[in-house]
C-alpha cells in the first residue's frame, strides 16, 4: 500500500494572479507591487488597494517569514485534503510586511507555533501547477 497523498486541486488563477502562478512553477514567490505608492500586497488584484492603481507589476520575496496564526486542521469533506489531515493552515508574515495563507509542512503539525520562522517551499497540484507551501526555517527548533 502507497503513502502518497493524491495531489493538491489546482487553482483557479484569474488574469491579474497569472503572474503569482507562474512564478510558482519556476519555485519562486512573488508579491504584487505598485508602483505608484511602492506598497506590496498579497493576494493578486486587479488593483493596489492603497492608492487604485491599476498598473501593477510583481516583485520577488525573500519567501522568509513567521507564523502570524496557525490552527491544525483535522476533518476535511475534500478528498484531496482529507487524505493531508491532520495539516496546518496559517496566517504568515513575510520579511517584506504581507501576509499570506499557506500550510505549514515538513513538521509535526503539533509543534507549530507563533512567532515560528518559517521559509518557503513548492508542493506541485492536480495539472501540475505548483503551491507555496512553508517549512520551519530551522526544522531543529520548534
């Protein structure tokens, strides 16, 4: 019998999120910026939502944070994700000042805490498109 976990669902990338997907594929993070009021943010828009800008370009992170919240998930109706429980789904703070929702893997799902460094990793999904996910920056320390 196989431990292989059936593959992520795939996103549904709108126009103004192509740029995020793409960027994931090649495993590398990137945050929209504007130009503009020079303000990042996370998730794509169609628009910066300082200013209204709508001529945004993206610009790469660190993919280095800490876990803002976290919660461990233990009951999903999702095939794909049932077969993952228990995961951890959190809140992270980049370096560069946006928050993103992503899992938390390579770990016990028990041990992750806030205030945890975290750094970013790639998961493929279901068409071969590919998910930020994060690992403890340090796997040693808790």
């Amino acid at each position: 019998m196989s431990d292989a976990l059936p593959p992520r669902p795939a996103p549904e990338p709108s126009d103004h999120g192509a740029p995020y997907w793409a960027a994931a594929t090649e495993h590398r993070l990137v945050l929209q910026h504007c130009p503009r009021c020079d303000r990042l943010q996370h998730f794509p828009r169609p628009w910066c939502t300082e200013c209204l800008a709508d001529d945004l370009d993206v610009v790469e992170s660190s993919g280095r944070g800490t876990v803002y919240a976290a919660t461990v998930v233990r009951r999903h109706p999702n095939p794909a994700f049932a077969a993952r429980v228990p995961y951890v789904l959190a809140l992270v703070d980049l370096d560069e000042g946006v928050r993103v929702m992503s899992n938390v893997v390579g770990c016990d799902p028990e041990s992750v805490r806030v205030g945890q460094r975290v750094a970013v990793g790639f998961e493929p999904a279901a068409d071969g498109t590919v998910v930020p996910v994060f690992a403890p920056a340090d796997p040693g320390s808790p």
